[in-house]
C-alpha cells in the first residue's frame, strides 16, 4: 500500500465551499486536501504511522465491476459483480475496499476513530462504475481534416484521398509544423473532454511524425500532458502508419530507417510499438519485421490489422502474441480463433466504422466464440474525429449486439487488458487504483437505454474528485 507523499500538490487551507466552486469553474483542479486522521488498521490488519487521506463513495442505487486482472474473455465478460446500495472506500489513491454501505460503513468505523474526519460523497440515486480506459487513440495531431470529411460524406472513401497525398499525409505535414506548444494545448483540451466523458486512462500513439524528430515531439508532448493532467497516458510508438514521401516505393527502406533510428528514441519512453498493417500501406512481411524488432527492443506489440482488407493482420497478431489487434473489421474467423488462443485481446473501434460508414466488427461473434474484446474510440483527425464513449456504447450495443454488461468490460477491464494495465485499474477492487465514475441514473443499463448521453456526474482519479457537473 502506498503511502501518501508529502507533495500532494494542494493546499490545506482550502475550504470545501471554494473547493467545490474551483471544481464548477474549472476544467480539472489538483486534488482537494482531504482531511487527515490516523488509521487503527489497514484491510489486512497493519497498523498505519502516517498521516493519509480516505474518500467515501457511498448509497450509491447500483455499483457495478467487472472483476479481476486480466481480460475476461467470451461469455465471463457478462458476468458483472452488482452490488444495490453500493459503496467504495478509498485509502489515499487506492481502492480500500468495496461492498454494501453498511458493509463499508463498519469498515471504516473499524479503522478509524473518527469516520467524521473522512471525505464522503453521497451518490445516492446513482451508479458507481470504474472509470472508463480507451486503448485506442491518435490524439496528438496538427490541424484538422474537416474537408475530408465532407469528401467522405459526398462519396471518396478513406483509401481514395490517402492515396490522392491527403489523409494521413495531410496530419503528418501539419504537425510537422505544429510546435511542441501547440500540440501542448490541443492535446490538454481533447484530454478535458475525455476526462468530462469519464476517461480516466487513455492510450496515445506518434505517427504523424514520418521522421524520428517529430515523432520525439510527440512523445515529449504525452509526457508532459501525463505530468500536468489526471487522465494518465500510455503511450505507442506508431512510426509505421504511413509510409512518408521520401520513402515512396521503398516501404522497405523505411522499415530500416524506424529500427535504427525510431525504436532507439522511443525506447523506455513508449510501452507499445504498433503498425498499419494495411495494404497499400505495411504489408504483413514489413509489419513483421519491424514488430519483431520492437519486441527486441522492449516494446509490447499492438497491430492495426484487417480495418479496410482481409490481409492476415489478426493472424499475424496471434503469432507474434500481440497485446492487442485492433480494428478487425474484416478480420478472418480463423485468423480470430487464432488471436483467442494466443490471447490478443480484440479492440474494436466502432465510431470509425460509423465515421467510415463501413459494417461494424462482429463484436457478437467474438464473444460467442471466446475472444475478449474491448473497445477503444481510435480518437484521429481522419477517420474518426470523436472521444465519444456514449456514441460507442450505443453502437456497440445497438448495432454489435453486444449486451451492456459485455460492453461495461470492453470500457473498462478489458481495455485496461488492452494496453496491459488489468492488474492496477479497470475494475473496482482493493489494491487497484482509485479510478472510480458516479452516473447518473439508477441502474448500468441506462448506458444503453438513455443512448448517446453523457451520464458522467462525478469522476474520481487516484482518489480525488476532479469533475463534479
Ligand atoms: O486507426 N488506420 C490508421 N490509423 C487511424 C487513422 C488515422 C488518420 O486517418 O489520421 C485509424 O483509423
Ligand atoms: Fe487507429
């Protein structure tokens, strides 16, 4: 259990009624000092020396978990622990424990001489749920593509303006010309609404870089951005999303350039190294080879696979045990038995299909056969220009036919599983982070049933409140 530092970033003279105005007033605030008391015993007993800071979530209509650290795969990501009259208590940025109120109310009057001097948040009336974790995101770019867009609405497909030097191209030379300083500040505010969504972990890739330079830039940014701002950042190399002008006909020679020189700078700074694996863009033998060299250097693997053809990426996926595959659009069932038995977590990305206007990944059958699935935004300036994860979850179980106790999983401990975090966040259990949501509305299923909305009233992060509506 880890102890509280004495730099907390806050003051302690900060009174709940400014507290409480700061929250209203802006975006997200550094964590309010919570009063101090010193604890009887921990939940295993130890007794504690330290000053420390305890939130009480509690009344709560419904709180509802998956439960466990590790992707929960097929038919167990329905199985959802539901408790009525729930509550969750936290120790400083860790989750104590969870149960009923009462449950957690003797908990606390056991630890504590004075159960007054604790931070209570009374969510009666509504819904506790793990804060959400989209595995899946391009969010540091330059410029937009809103004349794509529109393109795309009058007919040319993705492909088509790719190929034409826009898409991808098009972000690359604008955040070639972005300063670290401006990439800074778009990326702070797509953070904000992710957090306002209730997004408390997101994954972020490079690859508008197209030179080692540029894409340092961009990790430079998450780092900074992972500092400042609650919502924590994993980050992806992802050098190989476009093949760059220089290198045209020789996606070869640029495979050598990103070994030599991109997995280097990227190094110990990005956990994950990830590829197009597209035709016309990486072909399965390129993706390959520098996959396996990423792995030599370190880097868990992720896959762009089978999003516009049926290439093989899903099975190229299973064979290097990729953490995750992502897309699937037109992925193979035996290329998907594949990934199950080689335990690839499947991310599916619907709002780019909706963007794209393209059938949505067979979500259904995955589960029905066993794969874990989670699902992720793909938040990009092309494809798909959203954080929305009410959009995605009425797609996901509108149109994928996945029930919302699968899709509360795919949010949450299975995108956490997705970029290799099930063990610290992604469920509400002692020992995981404080990341912790309040909805609402009285029961889960109002994700689906009120679609579309934003539910999100309260989001914890590492035990404090940093939104509050
Ligand atoms: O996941 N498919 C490749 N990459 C992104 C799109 C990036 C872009 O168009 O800027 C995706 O959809
Ligand atoms: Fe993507």
């Amino acid at each position: 259990m880890r102890r509280r530092s004495s730099n907390t970033g806050c003051s302690a003279d900060i009174s709940q009624a400014s507290h409480e105005k700061r929250l209203r007033e802006t975006p997200w605030i550094p964590p309010p000092s919570r009063s101090e008391t010193r604890l009887g015993c921990t939940a295993s007993g130890d007794r504690i020396e330290t000053t420390m800071r305890l939130l009480v979530i509690e009344n709560a209509a419904e709180l509802v978990t998956p439960i466990g650290r590790s992707a929960l795969c097929g038919h167990d990501m329905a199985k959802l622990r539901f408790v009525k009259n729930g509550a969750v208590l936290c120790y400083d940025d860790e989750i104590l424990a969870v149960g009923t109120t009462s449950e957690i109310e003797k908990k606390l009057a056991e630890c504590t001489p004075d159960a007054l001097d604790v931070e209570r948040i009374n969510a009666e009336g509504k819904t506790i749920l793990p804060g959400y974790v989209d595995p899946h995101t391009h969010f540091i770019f330059g410029g937009y593509r809103q004349d794509e867009f529109q393109m795309r609405l009058r007919g040319a497909t993705y492909m088509e303006i790719m190929e034409a030097g826009g898409g991808i191209a098009a972000t690359n030379r604008a955040t070639r010309e972005a300063t670290e300083e401006q990439l800074y500040e778009t990326g702070l505010r797509r953070l904000d609404r992710m957090l306002d969504l209730g997004i408390t972990t997101v994954e972020g890739k490079t690859g508008y870089g197209e030179n080692t330079e540029t894409e340092d830039k961009m990790l430079t940014v998450m780092e900074r951005l992972d500092r400042d701002h609650p919502v924590d950042i994993v980050r992806t190399y992802m050098g190989a999303h476009s093949v760059p002008p220089a290198f045209k006909g020789r996606t070869c020679d640029y495979i050598d350039y990103l070994i030599a020189e991109g997995l280097p700078m990227a190094k110990g700074r990005a956990d994950f190294c990830d590829v197009f694996t597209e035709t016309g863009v990486f072909e399965l033998d390129e993706s390959e080879r520098l996959l396996l060299a990423a792995r030599e250097c370190g880097f868990k693997l992720k896959m762009h696979a089978d999003e516009i053809v049926p290439l093989g990426g899903a099975g190229l996926a299973a064979k290097l045990r990729a953490t995750s595959a992502d897309h699937l659009l037109k992925a193979s069932d035996e290329d998907l038995f594949a990934m199950r038995d080689a335990g690839v977590v499947a991310t599916l990305l619907p709002c780019t299909a909706f963007s794209l206007r393209e059938p949505y990944a067979r979500g259904r059958f995955m589960i029905d056969n066993g794969l874990a699935v989670a699902l992720g935004t793909d938040l990009n300036p092309g494809s798909c220009y959203t954080q929305s994860i009410p959009l995605m979850t009425a797609l996901a179980t509108i149109y994928m036919e996945m029930t919302i106790e699968e899709t509360i999983t795919a949010l949450t401990l299975n995108a956490a599983a997705a970029i290799d975090r099930a063990d610290t966040i992604g469920s509400l259990e002692p020992g995981k982070k404080a990341d912790i949501i309040i909805l609402d509305c009285p029961d889960h299923r109002h994700l689906s049933y009120h679609f579309a909305m934003n539910l999100v009233e309260t989001v914890v992060k590492s035990g404090a409140v940093v939104r509050r509506t």
